[in-house]
C-alpha cells in the first residue's frame, strides 16, 4: 500500500496541496475504544496533535480517492466525551461521524441514542456509521442484532481495534462517505450556485463593457 496513502507529520497543512480535504469526527462513551482504533488505522508513526484547549486531538491523513488528494482531518475526543455532549466547534463542518460502542457495556450502546441525538441537531445530514467494538473479546456477538443502528438506516460494522478486525475497512468507507457527503451536500451546492452567480455577473459586466466600446468606435469611423 506504499505511496497509497500517508501520515501528514507536519501541521503546516500548505505544503500538501491537496484537492480536497473533510472532516471526520468520532463518537462516543469513555473507553469504548476510539482513540485505539484511530491509532490502529494510522498505525506507524502516528502523531497526533493534542489540542488541550479544546479537549480534542487531531489527526491528519493523507490519501488519494478516484485520483484526487485527499487531506483527512479526524477529530478524536480527549476527555470530553466524560460528559456525554460535545462542545459544538466539535461539531463544526464535520462530514462524517463514527460512532462507536463497546459491545462488552450495554451502557455505551443504549448511550448511542445521545450521542445521535446531538449528532443530529448539529449535522443533520452527514453520513453516520455505527461502530460495534472489541468484538475479539466475544466473537459472538457479531451474530447479535443491534437495532439501533437499523433502527437510525445506519451501516453497522463489527470491529476490533485490538487485532485490527475490519478497522481498515471502517475508516475508508468514512472517508469515502465524507467526501460524497462534501461533494453532492447543499453546502456544497450554495458554493457552486455562488460560483455560478459570480460567473454571471462577470459575463453581464464583459457584455456591458462591450457595449460602451461601440459608439465610442463609431465615434472614430465619423472622424
Ligand atoms: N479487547 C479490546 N480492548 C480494546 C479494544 N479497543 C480498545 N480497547 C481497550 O479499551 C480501553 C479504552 O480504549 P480507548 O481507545 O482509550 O477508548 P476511548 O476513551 O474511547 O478513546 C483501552 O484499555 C483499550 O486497550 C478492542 O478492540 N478490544
Ligand atoms: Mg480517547
């Protein structure tokens, strides 16, 4: 997978150039497992920002989707999740969500309800994948239904950040989900209707310019 997809070390993001960039943020209760399967997924090398002002660290990934560069920001918790609510700049611009619960406390599935609660009031449209993790402690429970996520229309997968169980599988398709969320979201459309709007006018402004160019060239030809 070399050259495929790479760790960005550096946080001067401007060197990378990159063609897109999303956000994903990470879910969840204390301990469920979040930050060990961002470690798991980015493995070697990783080093991720501690950002203590806001209770939060960020990783940052490289990768190329369709032949384009992708900048990847995930947001991973650091403590505040201790409080069952995030602070809304978590929130902010966010393109995608894992949510993750340990499948060995029935506390932190039924706390997935409020955790998609607030999801929801802040994001309401940006593509959710709920995660079952620590599953190489009981492989049992893949055999198990959890409803809320067919409940929500959520895709479910069933992962160990332990032995790396599907961990890969899970954060491409979150990156995947980000950038079409990005790429067909109504955000999205605003900035191209803009972008539109401002092509219009420009056009009008050449066509007006134009014309006051004309008798001005009349102008010469009676001289
Ligand atoms: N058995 C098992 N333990 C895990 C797994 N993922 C995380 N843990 C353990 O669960 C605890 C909490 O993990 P952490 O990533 O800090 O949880 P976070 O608070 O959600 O970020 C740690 O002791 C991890 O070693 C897993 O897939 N399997
Ligand atoms: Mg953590």
């Amino acid at each position: 997978m070399a050259g495929d997809a790479g760790l960005v070390l550096d946080s001067d993001q401007g060197k990378y150039d990159a063609e897109e960039r999303v956000k994903i943020i990470c879910l969840g209760d204390s301990a469920v497992g979040k930050s060990k399967l961002m470690e798991r997924f980015l493995m070697d090398g990783y080093r991720p920002q501690q950002l203590s002002t806001y209770a939060l660290t960020l990783y940052k990934y490289t990768t190329t989707i369709d032949g384009k560069s992708v900048l990847v920001d995930f947001w991973d918790t650091a403590g505040q999740e201790r409080f069952q609510s995030m602070h809304p700049s978590y929130y902010h611009k966010a393109h995608a969500c894992v949510m993750v619960f340990d499948v060995q406390r029935k506390i932190t599935y039924k706390n997935l309800a409020n955790w998609y609660k607030e999801l929801r009031e802040y994001r309401p449209e940006i593509p959710c994948i709920v995660v079952a993790n620590k599953i190489d402690a009981d492989m049992k429970v893949t055999q198990r239904n959890f409803n809320f996520a067919k409940k929500q229309g959520l895709p479910l997968y069933y992962v160990s950040a332990a032995d790396g169980t599907n961990v890969v599988k899970l954060f491409k398709d979150a990156i995947k989900l980000a950038m079409s969320y990005k790429q067909n979201s109504r955000d999205f459309m605003d900035e191209v209707m803009r972008e539109l709007e401002n092509f219009e006018m420009e056009a009008k402004e050449q066509k007006s310019s134009e014309g006051e160019e004309d008798p001005f060239k009349e102008d010469t030809e009676l001289v």
